[in-house]
C-alpha cells in the first residue's frame, strides 16, 4: 500500500503530496492514480528518509546524574561518561585481579588468557621497540594496553555501544602521560640540554656544502622541536580518537538503518537484512579494531621511550 500510493499521483502539487506523506488517509488518497517514476523516486526518498534517524554529534553529549558545579564557564557533573571511566577502571583491575590472584601452573582459560596479554606486551611492545632495557616500562605499558582495551571494548557491549574514547579528553590525558614519560626519561638520560640538543639536532644532516648545512640546521631543529615537544602529544590521541569516533558512527548507521528498512515498508526488508549481517560484521571489525587502536598507543608509546633514550651517534 504504501509504496503504490507514494509512486501515484499526477494531480496536485508534489509539495503538497510530500507535506502529507505522513498522513496515511493521504496515502490512501493517491492510490490507483497513474504511475509517475521522477516524481516517485522523490516522493519515495522522502518516506525512507522520514524513518531513519542519522547519527550526529548529540550522541557524543550526555546530561548530568545529580548535582553538577560550574567553574569558569565549565560544567564538572557525574555523567554517562564517568560512569564508562568508571566501569573501564573496574573491568580493568577486575580483569587482572580474577586472572592472577591464584596462578596455577597449568593456568585456567581466563589466567591463560591474561597471560597471553602480558606475554604479547612484553614481546611485540617492550622487547621489540626498547629491548631488555624496557622491561622497567613493562607495567606502564601494559596497563595503557589493557586500559585502552577495556574502555573501546564498551563499544560492542549491548546496552552501552558507547567508549569513552570518543571524547578527545580522554586519549588526550593518555597521551599527555605518555608524553611526560618519554620527556622525563629522556632528561634523566641525557641531562636536560643533552636531549634538548638531541631533539633539535638528530643525526643525519649533511655537512656538505656548508652553506646548505647552516640552512637546514636551524629549520630541522624548528620541524624536530615542534613536532616531538608539541605535535605528539596531539597525533597520539587524534590517531586513538579517530578511530574510535569512525567505528561508533559505522555502527550507528548500519544498526539504525536495519532498524529503519525493516520497519518502515516490505519492499525494503530484503534491504534490512542485508543492512543486519554487514553490522555483525562491522561489530566484529570494531573489536579487531578496539585491539589494534590498543597496541598501536601502547607501541607508539614504547617507541618514543625507546628514542629517548637511544645515544646520539
């Protein structure tokens, strides 16, 4: 009935017809008029369009739980959130805690498997990037993995499919610590004007001729400088955010649009179901992907340290 009467109609405006489509004595109305396709093809978007609610922005604002404080303009509340803060802290020392309270020597499957996360930080992030000398980093490390793994994880949960990840605050305090570590170890090594020094002017500049190195040392330096002291903080939590960002708005689509087609006519039912396997899969993608953002941080972060320590050559 519905796609008849919305595919009929050569009398009457055609804003009029789509000002009503909503009314189904309207649509009643123009069944049994003759066919005209560039006016139904319209008039059809209009009807699919009115069922489906685009994902946007407000779905990344959330209200306040209970009583709230403002400074500076700011407002400071308990939120949805803080309450994903929250359960990603608790999910990660519960994690750890139920794995390794009591090891055994043939480890259960949940032992086992946090055993195997710690195993995949030490070889591939610790020992790969940095080298036996890194395994003072080895905790640090593997709680960014774990933590970051916990909170993209949310976002396939049912009934949360939200990370707090997609906030730029957060990534950006992760990032922010990191940045702190790799500085700090950097000066201790090298002393606070050593790594200046080193940061400013890497290796590899040619000598030769003269006037070409006098040129490129003082623009080097700026592009190092910049880019190791202000930028990395930024592309590190960007990179994290991103993602996360991008996977929430595939989802919200594929899910809503399921929703959507099969609701709204018969005809594109066929189109619902196909719309419902391809975001099974994507929730499956979004969980490679929760891992993969998890080690990339974690890796990146390894491999700043591991630059700031190495010795000028």
């Amino acid at each position: 009935m519905v796609l008849a009467s919305c595919l009929r109609g050569s009398r009457g405006s055609l804003h009029h017809r789509v000002t009503h489509l909503r009314d189904e004595a309207a649509l009643w109305a123009l069944a049994g008029r003759p066919v005209e396709l560039r006016k139904a093809a319209r008039l059809s978007l209009v009807f699919i369009a009115s069922t489906f609610e685009k994902p946007t922005t407000k779905d990344f604002v959330w209200s306040c739980w209970g009583p709230s404080v403002k400074v500076f303009g700011v407002t400071f509340c308990y939120n949805f959130i803080f309450f994903l803060l929250t359960l990603t802290v608790l999910i990660t020392i519960g994690a750890l805690f139920l794995g390794l309270r009591k090891p055994t020597l043939v480890p259960g499957k949940f032992q086992l498997l946090i055993e195997m996360g710690f195993q995949f930080v030490r070889e591939t992030v610790v020992m790969q990037m940095i080298g036996q000398e890194g395994m003072v980093f080895f905790a640090f490390l593997s709680a960014l993995f774990f933590y970051i793994l916990a909170g993209n994880i949310l976002e396939v949960v049912p009934g949360i499919n939200f990370t707090m990840n997609t906030r730029i605050a957060f990534p950006l305090v992760l990032a922010t610590l990191a940045w702190i570590v790799f500085n700090t170890v950097g000066i201790r090594r090298h002393g606070f004007l050593g790594y200046l020094k080193k940061v400013v002017l890497p290796p590899g500049i040619p000598r030769k001729p003269i006037i070409l190195w006098l040129l490129l040392r003082p623009l080097v330096g700026l592009i190092e400088f910049v880019s190791v002291i202000v930028f990395r903080p930024i592309t590190l939590s960007v990179r994290l955010f991103a993602n996360m960002v991008a996977g929430h708005f595939l989802l919200a689509v594929f899910f809503l649009g399921t929703i959507a087609l099969i609701t709204s006519a018969n005809f594109l039912i066929a189109f619902g179901l196909l719309s419902g396997v391809m975001a099974v899969v994507f929730v499956g993608f979004e969980i490679f992907v929760s891992v993969l953002q998890a080690f990339i941080f974690a890796v990146l972060t390894a491999s700043y340290i591991s630059e700031a320590m190495a010795s000028e050559h």
